[in-house]
C-alpha cells in the first residue's frame, strides 16, 4: 500500500520559519544551546516546524493546507516554546493524536546537541534519541531524559512577607542542582578565595590581563618583549582605556602606564605581534613566523601579568589598574598550591587531575590553522591553562566529586544524585570554556570572552583570566544560571506518553 503523502512533501513556510530560525541565534536564557557547545546544533523553530510538517499528512485540498501552514509558522517562534506550552503547540498536539491516536513513536539516530528529538517530545511524540559521540549522548541525556524523570514541576505554598502563603511551581531537579551548586561554589570559594585577593577598597577582580613574553634576538638587546595583539582595554564610545608600553631601554624591559580618554596620544591598536612576526619595541628588531613558533616550541617564552580588571559591589562599571607585586604573590601562591593540590587529588583519583593527553596536531592546512597551539609547544591539553587555573579548575571537580557523596549521605535517590551531580559536571565544562589561555579580553563588551567562540583553538598572544568567583560573566555561578535555565526549560515539556 503506497504510504500518504506529508505535507512537508507538498507545502512548507519556509521563509517564516528560516526568519525564526535566524532569530533564534539571539535567544539565550533557557534555550538549549546555552547548555554545552555543541558546534552542528539545528534551530529549535526548524526542528520543531519540520516535524509537525513531517508528522502531518497532506490533507489534500489547498485549504486545508495553508490552515496547516499557518500552524506551522505560529508555532515557529521561541515565544511559543520557551514556557514548553502554548494554545498553538497544544493544537499541533492535537493534530496529531488525532492522525496517529497515541504518541507516534520517532528516532533521530544522529540526535547530536538534541534540537530534533526535544522538538518531537515537545509535539507531543515518543521521541528516540542516537548518537555515538559520547558528549552528545550526555547532552541527549540532560535534555530530553533527566527533566523528565526528576524536574517535572510540582507546586508548593510559601509564605510572603505579609505572613499570607502564595502558591508556587518549581522544578525539584531545578532546585538541588541550585542547592548542590551553590555548595560546590561555597566550598571552592573557601579553599580558592585568597588566590584572588579583593583590593583594599573591596573592589572585587573579574580578571587579569596576561602577555606571551619572548626574549628579543638581537645580541646587542636581549630585551623581554611583551607580545600583544593591542593594548586596548576597554573601547567604547564614552570610556577608552588602554595600557601605553614605555621601553626602558637601561633595564632592555617595556613597562606600562594606564591612560584613559585624551591622555591615549597613541594607536593602541598598534601591538607588537602580528601573524607571529614580533617587533621589539626596545630595539625595532623584528622576530619572524618561524623563529617565533621555533621558541616557544624551545621552552623560551614566558608570561607576565599586566592589569587587574575590577568590579566594585557599590558602584556600576569595571575599572582598571596594573599588576601590582601583591597580585604577582597571590599567583605564585596559587603555584605552590597546585603542586600540593594535584599530587593529592592524583592519589585520590589514581590519575593526574590535570589532562595530560595530546592536543591535536590538525591535518591540513585549514586544520593546522585551527590548532595552531600545537606549533606552540602546547601539546597537552594541560597546557591550555595557567597555574591558577589549573588550580581553580581540579578544586571545583573535586568539589564536585564530594558533592555526589554528600548528597547520598543525605538521602538523595541514587539514581536522582546522579541526574544532579551529571548537571554539575555541565556547570563545570562551561567554566572551563570560560577559564584557560585561550580566553581573550572583550574591549567594546569589556568582559573575557570564552575560550570556543569558534571552531578552533588558535593560539592566543595575550589572554584574560577570569576570577571564578567575581560575580561577572564567566564565573562559576553565572554557568549554574544558565544551565538552571535550560533544566527549567526542558522539564515544562511533557513526556510524550503523558500527552
């Protein structure tokens, strides 16, 4: 028997749901792709306006079909989605119990970052999702089967300020991984705080400013030359600060100053690195591409820290200031510690808690471009953090750890301590995004930017640490918000089974 035609066959919007689509890439609270990277993810809108078309049979008449196409485009935006419900997704619902009389059964065997099954579930559909690749199949897992096991909303009364009690949804998995999160964060704070010293004011550090150093090859200079891109910090229309180098040529060392506004009476722009041939500022001698690479590959590079970028809990804004020898001590202090740290955590685990397999060498020219840290002498995945990071990082994964034991010994299910500790493992992998060398200082935005805003890991001249305790973009809580919101997003879908 000649199987009906779907109505994706015959009519499609295309051009609404390519505009929701294209829309979509500015939606982030709540949304899945703000859970873990995942570099072929498919538009939600897409995803769930190609799969009522494809659930759909053409009803025969045109009629009937632009009826159905205007579905399609209503149930297109992340409005009608973001709440897991709404009349026109409930009518999609309907639509196709009617055609299939229980949830149609769907499989998506390349499910990737999840947007096709999600999308199913949400229409009302027993979705199936496949992947080989292990990250996709733990984001399959976060997305479409732990919501729906443990943080289906339940409702609740608590009382208000006026001494009455208000009726309120919440999400039971939504709420331990708050919970455990925020004791992750307070016992690593404990541990890690005075690594990342307030000033005496109380201003708070969002991060510090680093440069790649090399030795000029000049025999008659010999100066340490500061590799930087730009010396830019923050460039926007009404606040311009940059770091002006003063070379110093007695000493064969560049220092900097801080100016601001009309004191920069220079390009900033103009650094000192450039497709890896160096200028030094010192003598005007010049480092080729090769020489560069060949150097660091040798060991003979360095790092220096160079500004300090600040929030003040009482006033708005971030401001800047150079590295002081209080900071230089606070990071030497973090080395000493991560030496202690690692061997015990080694011991413990029965395993080196910094990764030590090989980064990848990349096969062609278009991939040796995208890992370039390779020609750097980066050839351990260890490599792509400083110390401070390395420490913060293996801190927050034991913290971790001790979470799951601890939420055992207060009586968490073992399979729902799992579901929250897996959610935890996630907060972490985006606070990696957020805390290696590869993370640049964002000047019109004035934020560090995370480490994959592409599909690469090219080297970086100079890099922004983040403070994971700041309060700012990129710390440890601020990746517990965003994975709190995708958890909260995808436990308002209902189970297909339930429809």
């Amino acid at each position: 028997m000649k199987a009906k035609r779907r109505l994706i066959e015959v009519m499609f919007p295309i051009q609404e749901v390519s505009a929701e689509s294209r829309r979509e890439k500015n939606i982030r609270h709540g949304h899945i792709s703000t859970l873990h990277i995942w570099w072929a993810r498919r538009p939600l809108a897409a995803s769930r306006a190609t799969a009522l078309a494809a659930l759909l049979p053409d009803p025969g008449t045109e009629e009937e079909r632009r009826k159905l196409t205007r579905l399609i485009t209503q149930v297109s935006p992340w409005e009608e989605a973001k709440e897991g419900d709404s009349p026109a997704i409930q009518e999609a619902r309907r639509l196709i119990r009617e055609v299939y009389g229980e949830p149609p059964k769907v499989l998506d065997p390349f499910a990737g970052g999840g947007a096709i099954p999600l999308e199913v579930l949400r229409l009302g559909c027993e979705a199936h999702a496949l992947d080989y690749n292990p990250v996709a199949v733990l984001l399959l897992k976060a997305v479409l089967e732990l919501p729906q096991r443990f943080g289906r909303p339940e409702r609740r009364l608590t009382p208000t300020e006026m001494g009455a009690e208000t009726e309120e949804e919440f999400s039971p998995l939504a709420e331990e991984v708050r919970r455990w999160g925020e004791w992750v964060l307070e016992k690593a704070k404990a541990e890690l705080s005075r690594f990342y010293p307030e000033d005496p004011d109380g201003a708070v550090p969002v991060g510090y400013i680093w440069v790649r150093t090399l030795p000029c090859q000049n025999p008659t200079c010999g100066a340490e030359i500061p590799l930087m891109r730009q010396t830019w910090l923050a460039k926007k229309k009404d606040k311009k600060v940059a770091l002006r180098m003063v070379p110093e040529r007695e000493n064969r060392r560049v220092e900097f100053q801080l100016v601001e506004g009309e004191e920069i009476d220079f390009d900033p722009a103009d650094g000192t690195v450039s497709r890896a041939v160096v200028r030094c500022p010192i003598c005007g001698s010049r480092i080729d591409a090769d020489t560069t690479r060949r150097l660091f590959r040798e060991g003979k590079a360095d790092q220096r820290m160079v500004a300090v970028v600040l929030h003040h809990p009482d006033r708005q804004g971030k401001t800047y200031r150079l590295a002081t020898e209080r900071d230089l001590e606070a990071y030497s202090a973090a080395e000493a510690a991560l030496a202690k740290k690692r061997e015990k955590l080694r011991a413990e685990w029965g395993l080196d808690p910094v990764p030590d397999e090989p980064t990848p060498v990349g096969g062609g020219p278009g991939a040796e471009r995208a890992f370039s840290v390779h020609k750097y002498g980066m050839t351990k995945w260890g490599d792509l953090f400083n110390a401070r990071q390395k420490l913060a990082l293996i801190t927050f994964a034991d913290k971790v750890r001790k979470a799951h034991t601890e939420m055992l010994a207060h009586g968490l299910a073992p399979d729902f301590a799992k579901a929250v500790v897996t959610y935890l493992a996630i907060v972490l992998n985006r606070l990696v995004d957020y805390v290696s060398v590869q993370c640049m200082w964002h000047t019109s935005k004035e934020l560090v930017a995370h480490t994959f805003g592409r599909q690469a890991l090219q080297f970086v001249w100079d890099y922004a640490e983040v403070n994971p305790f700041s309060g700012s973009t990129g710390d440890w809580r601020s990746a517990l918000d965003w994975v709190l919101g995708v958890i909260q997003h995808c436990s308002k879908i209902p189970a297909g089974k339930e429809t």
